[in-house]
C-alpha cells in the first residue's frame, strides 16, 4: 500500500511539475523574463504555495526544471520537429502561446526524457490542455503529439503495438 501512495504521489508531483512548466515557459514567451528568473519565481513562489487563492500543488522541482530548461536548450531543434506535425499551412509560430509552450515541453519529454513513457507523455499534456481550453485544442494536442511519439520513438509504438509494451 506504501509503495502504491508513493508511485502516486510521484505521479501527481511530477504531473504539477509539467503543468507549472507550462506556465513558466508560457511567461518566458510573453515577458521576456530569463530562464533562471523564471525557474527561481516557480520555486519559491508558486510550487507548493498559495497564490491569489490559487493553490499551486507540490512539484517535483527538480523535475520542472529539466523541463524548463531543456526545451529553452533544445528549442532549435523541438519547433521543426513540431512544425511537421502540425496541419499543412500552419506553424508552431502561428498558434495560441500557451498551446505552444504545451507542445514544446511535451515534443522535450517525448525526444529527450525516454524514462517516461510515451503514452504517459500524451495524456499527461492532453490533460493539461483540458485545463486550458475548451474548444479542439486538447484534440489538436493529441494528434500532434501522437504523429510525433510515432516519430521519435518508432521502436516504443512498434512494440507496444506488437502488445509487447
């Protein structure tokens, strides 16, 4: 019973983690404000806190600023990468900002973290997508991040589709 509390709270604090990645890479893009900045505001305000009546759940920290700061790290290569996945005429430029920090920290996850599971990345940013818009957007997460799951971990969707996975 310990063990599954713990995978759970795991789980949950890492979930906070994306989440609150999110937001801060949604602030980076709409202030300007420098990555450590930014990273240093989340984690002594926000993570774990109390904000404006808002409660902010505890955050796997070490966790979110791999996420931070590795889609800042590898952006160069994540925006082309999605740029392909999205419809023929639009571009990762062109779309809401939120929904772009989204997709970038998810395309991060899928392309770098192999420790998470693919499908675990997918629901987890869709989920998160659902907290932010009401319209088609978390369809539009779902199948941008499938086309690029498919992509960068061919062999993890070939076997899982083998039911070896």
């Amino acid at each position: 019973m310990a063990q599954k509390k713990k995978t759970t709270d795991r789980a949950s604090s890492r979930s906070a983690a994306r989440l609150a990645a999110v937001q801060a890479l949604y602030q980076m893009d709409m202030t300007g404000i420098d990555l450590n900045d930014v990273v240093a505001e989340f984690q002594m305000h926000r993570l774990g806190q109390v904000v404006e009546g808002d409660h902010y759940h505890e955050a796997e920290a070490e966790f979110f600023h791999d996420l931070v700061d590795g889609v800042v790290r590898e952006q160069r290569q994540l925006d082309p990468m999605l740029d392909q996945q999205l419809a023929e005429g639009w571009r990762l430029n062109r779309v809401d900002s939120i929904l772009r920090a989204l997709l970038r920290s998810a395309a991060f996850e899928l392309y770098i973290r192999n420790d998470v599971p693919g499908r675990v990345v997918i629901n987890e940013y869709v989920d998160i997508a659902h907290a932010f818009f009401d319209g088609e957007e978390p369809k539009v997460v779902n199948g941008v991040l499938d086309r690029l799951a498919r992509k960068v971990r061919s062999e993890e969707f070939a076997r899982a589709a083998l039911g070896e996975g």
